[in-house]
C-alpha cells in the first residue's frame, strides 16, 4: 500500500512539473475547459434562482379543504386528526366559518353579506404540504375528499405543474449541453496530452527499456489530465461567482418590484464539487482515451 501511495505521489509530482514547466499553456487551456464548464454550471444555477424566486413571489402552494355545511364537531377534529399526523403536512391552519364571514366583510362585503339570513360560508382548512411535487398534491387531495364532512378540496397546485414543467425542459437542456461540451473538452484534453507523449516520446522510450511497465508511463498522463481538468473547474467556479456577484445586485432590485426579498446565490460546497469532480473525469477520459491510442501504438512489436 505504501508502494502504491509513493507511486501516485510521484506520478502528480510529474504532473505538477509539466504543467508548471508550461505555464502558459496551461493557463490557456484551463481557460478553455473552465469558460466552456461555466456555461452548463451557470445555467443549473440560474434554474435553481429561478425556482426560489417564483416561490418567493407566488408563495407556497397550498390545498384548500371546505368542509360541508351540516358537517359535524367530529367530523371536523378527525379532519384535524387527519392533517396533524400526516408527514407529508407541513403545516395547516383551520379557518372557522365566522372568521371567513369576518374576512369577507373586512374586505368591503359587509353590505351584500348582510342581507344574508345566515352565514354560508363553511369551515375551511389551509394546507401546505412538505414539498412541491404535484403528484403529492393530487394523492394528499384525493385522500383528503374521501374523509367524512369534506365537501370540496380546490388545489392551488397549476402553476406548481408549470413551473416544474420549465424547469425540467431547462435542466434537461442544460443536461445536453453539459454532455455536448463534456465530449469538447474530452477533445481537448486528448490532443494536449497527445502532445505530450509526442514531445516526451523518447523518454518513454528509454523508460521501456529499463524495464518501466505501461501502468507506470501512463500514471502521470492521468494525473495530468486530471489536473487540467481541475484547473478548467476551478475556472469555472471563478466564472460564475464573478457573473453571480455582478448580477446580484440587479436581481436584488427586480424581486424587490414584486415585494419580495431574494438574493441571487452562488454554487454551494455540493454544487462546486461536483463542478470539480466533473471536470477532474472529463480530464481523466481524455486523457486515458490518448494514452491507450496512442503509447499502445508505440509499443514495440
């Protein structure tokens, strides 16, 4: 095991050497693989604003559970019962028939509500369920209309079903995207370490024939490859902070126009890992895929 530590330790010492030796190289194709990374992870992130500030201006969905009439005080608590051990409840808010009517008449109804001979309004339950599937909204609705004393459940779960209708046609696209410019920078990859093994072909030469097994030629590669491929996530997450920074202020002031508080965030610690073990494989593939064609064809008959 110590062997195998020593091993990988001086593979990325000479990883390190050859990307130090050509900064400027380097640079240029961090540059590359880091804007072209930039793009899908701005797009996810740009989604996933988007999804916090529609629930930020259009409020939590919620189900509304009108009891009948003639329903009893029963009826009522086992409605009650119903929602207070259900886990998929939230939270809820029982609405008496009196405090509707008050509701009402404080809204300007006072005059057509008082010609009325009683109140018509019936007692009324507000739910808000854990989460925004909608297919959590039509199973808890229909549980809930088949419980004794409800009347009607009206669901406030439409524009739920459209906003993840978008969001899923956007990060499908973004998906796409994301694997179009993956094989790009696989590419590229490929080509750079290509160079590589045809400006130190001599050397791997020399190395054959002392003995050096291919695993040992090749580990260096690898960790090349992964180390551009790190430098290129690196790039991108300095990318979109920078574009998140200059955006934030003019996000801030348009959820401010619909009352609400919002503030554009950036990649959390998941997010930007992901960002770097992304562009760590992509430099893996391309370089593995250059190696194997290329030192293969070299290898002595």
């Amino acid at each position: 095991m110590t062997n195998w530590f020593y091993l990988h330790w001086r593979a990325f010492a000479q990883a390190c050497s050859r990307l130090l030796a050509q900064p400027l190289s380097t640079a240029l194709s961090a540059l590359v693989v880091g804007i072209a990374l930039s793009l899908p992870a701005g797009g996810y992130l740009v989604l996933d604003n988007i999804a916090g500030l529609a629930r930020g201006v259009s409020g939590a969905p919620e189900i509304s559970v009108f009891m009948a009439p003639e329903a009893a005080a029963a009826q009522v608590r086992a409605v009650r019962q119903k929602l207070d051990a259900d886990v998929r409840v939230a939270r809820h808010r029982f609405v008496p028939r009196d405090e509707a009517l008050a509701q009402l008449e404080r809204a300007g109804l006072g005059d057509v509500l008082g010609g009325l001979a009683s109140n018509p309004l019936p007692d009324a339950f507000i739910v808000v369920p854990l989460g925004e599937d909608p297919e959590l909204f039509d199973a808890l609705a229909g549980e809930l209309r088949a419980l004794s004393g409800v009347a009607h459940v009206q669901l406030d779960s439409e524009w739920v079903k459209r906003l993840h209708a978008l969001l899923g046609l956007g990060k499908t696209a973004v998906l796409v995207l994301a694997a179009l410019l993956g094989v790009a920078l696989v590419i590229v990859t490929f080509n750079t370490i290509r160079l590589q093994i045809l400006t130190q072909r001599a050397e791997i030469e020399v190395s054959r024939l002392l003995g050096a097994t291919d695993l040992f030629i090749c580990r260096p590669f690898y960790w090349f490859g992964c180390l551009q491929g790190l430098l290129g996530g690196l790039v991108a997450l300095g990318t979109v902070w920078a574009v998140v920074q200059a955006l934030r202020a003019p996000v801030q002031g348009l959820a401010e126009t619909y009352g609400t508080v919002f503030v554009l965030s950036g990649p959390q610690a998941p997010e930007a890992a992901a960002i770097l073990g992304f562009a760590a494989v992509l430099g893996w593939m391309g370089s593995a895929i250059s190696v194997r064609r290329h030192l293969a064809g070299d290898r002595p008959g």
